[in-house]
C-alpha cells in the first residue's frame, strides 16, 4: 500500500468536502469487498509456510524431535506440535476421499 495525494486523483470538490471531516490528517480507504485478497495471496506467504508445514511434517515422519525441528525452523516445541497434528489430520482427510475434519 502507497500514499497518494487526495489533490493528485480525487476532484477539488470531494477533497474540499473530506478537509471538512478530517484535515490535514492521514485516512486510510479500505478495498471493496470484491478486490480484497486472501492473507497471504500477493505475497505467496501462505504457499511458502504450507510448503515448510510438510517439510516439518515429512521431518518429523522419519524419526526428527520436536525439538530438533523447533532448533532447526527457530519455532517453539509447541508450534511444530502443532503443525504435525495438523498435517495429519489433513492426510488423514485425504485418504478418506478428500473430506477434511
């Protein structure tokens, strides 16, 4: 997200009108609804982190300690827990036909 000047794209009207409620201030104008995008989706973060979650998973899977993996992805014990259950319940919903609990 970048800053534009209200002066630069809005008609001297409408930026007269906004001074009336806030001037001088900065306001944030939030998307519409149907331009909103996923956390994680411009980033490519969420494909990122679900790729590392089955590296720790598949880790884990061949005999790697919790806490081994939480030294090796700087995460606590509890985190990697958490993801290796959350692993296995996904697979666990794959082989069931693809329903997830």
């Amino acid at each position: 997200m970048r800053y534009q000047k209200a002066s630069e794209i809005l008609p001297v009207e409408l930026v007269k009108l906004i001074q009336d409620y806030i001037d001088g201030e900065y306001v944030y104008i939030p998307r519409k609804q149907e331009n909103k995008k996923n956390w994680g989706e411009a980033s490519r973060t969420r494909e990122e982190l679900r790729l590392r979650n089955m590296e720790i998973f598949v880790r884990y899977s061949r005999g790697m300690s919790t806490r081994e993996l939480a030294e090796q992805y700087f995460l606590s014990e509890k985190s990697i827990q958490r993801i290796v259950l959350q692993e296995k319940k996904m697979r666990r919903g794959e082989n069931m036909g693809g329903k997830s609990e």
